[in-house]
C-alpha cells in the first residue's frame, strides 16, 4: 500500500512537472514573438488620440528599455494564459468526474475573453477619459504637461490590468460554487458587503470625478449580479444531474 501511495505520488510529481515545462516553454517562446513585435505595438500605442499629445520623452537611460519589456512581457502573459490554464485543468482532470471535467474546461476560454474584455474596456473608453479629466485639471491651474513613456505606460497599465482582473469575477465565483464553497443564497446576503468593496475598488483606481467612477463601478456592480446568476444556474444544473443519477439508479 505504501509502495503504490509513493508510486502515484512520484506520477503526479513528473505530471506536475511535465505541465510546468510546457507553461514555462509557451512563456520563453511568447516573450521572444514579444520583443519581436513590441515596437509595433509601442507604435499602434502611440497612433492612438490618447498617446497623440503626449511627447514620449525619456528621462532615465532605462526608461524605454523598461517600457519594451514590459511591453513584451504583458504579450507573453496574454498569449501563456490560456495555456496555463488549459494545463492546469489537464493536471486536475484525473480527479474530476466526467460532467466536473465538462463543466470545468469552459472556464479557460470564459476567464481568458473576460480578462481581454477587462482590457479593452479600460484601454479604449476609460483610460481616455481619465486622461483627459487629468490634462482638464492640470490645465485649469496653469501647469505645463511634460510626460515620460515611463509615466505614461505606468498609469495606463495601473489601470487596465487591475480591471481586467476584476473581470474574472463570473469565473471565480462559478468555480467556488462548483467547489461548493459558494451559494446564489450566501452571495446575496453579501450583497451590500460586496457592493461597498466593489465601490471602494472602483474609486480606488479612478480619478475623484463622477463620471470615470461611475463608468468603473456600474461595470462592477453588473459584474457582481452577473456571478450570482451564474452561481445559481450552475447549482440548478449541479442539483438537476443529481437528481437524474439518482432516478438511473432507481431504474
């Protein structure tokens, strides 16, 4: 007994480590189509009206070696996501039954085009309009506007990332449920704890001014009710399979 416990131990180490090498293979390769293609899109970046205005000055010799490779390595993370994720749910999917594993897989694709819709929405509607709030107010009091490729990519991706990270939320919430550690019922108890949280994320990574809070935190809050539905469609369909396994083994 203690020969095969060590035995299925040493398995699930060498699986372990077979899907470590393949994430750690997609990331290396990722970061090299990175550096590849980050002046491109360093470049689409500056096309952009947001980035048009703005001089892209330089005032450490680093500055644009760092904004390159954090170019690249946002890539690389971007293209190695779904990858991990998918295995992740190929290390895990031994011990899941048929319709766990069913239900399971969908989450890769789900949490990855949350995440991208998380991005998109803060890079293309919210972070213009926090630029242009930030410009209205530094010219309000007379002040000259000289920004850096450093101090531009950094507010920006402390923005947009954040965000896309809220917006796994559905995900998150439709695993824990799965797990059972979630219920439609505990969430909306938690309704009014949640909205405070989700409100106090939103005006954290906004500027104070109604409309950029208001196009982050509504965004949130939908999110939120958005789990819950998700939450108790999937224990409806959780208790709807239980049921007919049970009617199987009565027939």
């Amino acid at each position: 007994m203690k020969l095969e416990q060590e035995y299925t131990l040493v398995e699930h180490l060498t699986e372990l480590r077979k899907r470590l090498i393949i994430v750690a293979v997609t990331f290396i390769i990722s970061l090299a189509i990175g550096f590849g293609i980050a002046p491109k899109i360093l470049t689409f970046i500056k096309m952009q009206p947001t980035a048009r205005h703005v001089e892209w000055n330089v005032f450490g010799y680093t500055d644009g070696l760092m904004i390159y490779v954090k170019c690249a390595l946002l890539l690389a993370i971007l293209i190695t996501l779904p990858i991990a994720l998918y295995q992740t749910w190929l290390f895990v999917k031994p011990g899941m039954s048929r319709d766990e594993s069913k239900g399971t897989v969908m989450f890769i694709p789900a949490s990855f085009l949350l995440f991208l819709a998380g991005v998109s929405f803060s890079y293309f509607l919210l972070f213009p309009l926090m630029l242009n709030f930030m410009s209205n107010i530094n010219e309000s009091i007379g002040a000259v506007e000289t920004y850096g490729m450093k101090q531009y990519f950094t507010f920006m991706f402390n923005l947009i990332i954040p965000i896309g990270i809220v917006f796994e939320l559905p995900v998150v919430i439709l695993f824990l449920t799965k797990l059972g550690i979630v219920t439609p019922e505990k969430l909306r108890k938690m309704r009014k704890i949640a909205y405070f949280m989700l409100v106090v994320v939103g005006v954290s990574i906004t500027p104070p001014d109604f409309i950029s809070d208001f196009l982050i935190i509504i965004p949130l809050l939908l999110l939120f009710e958005i789990s819950i539905l998700v939450s108790s469609w999937s224990l409806k369909k959780k208790r709807a399979n239980e049921v007919r396994r049970e009617k199987m083994l009565k027939d």
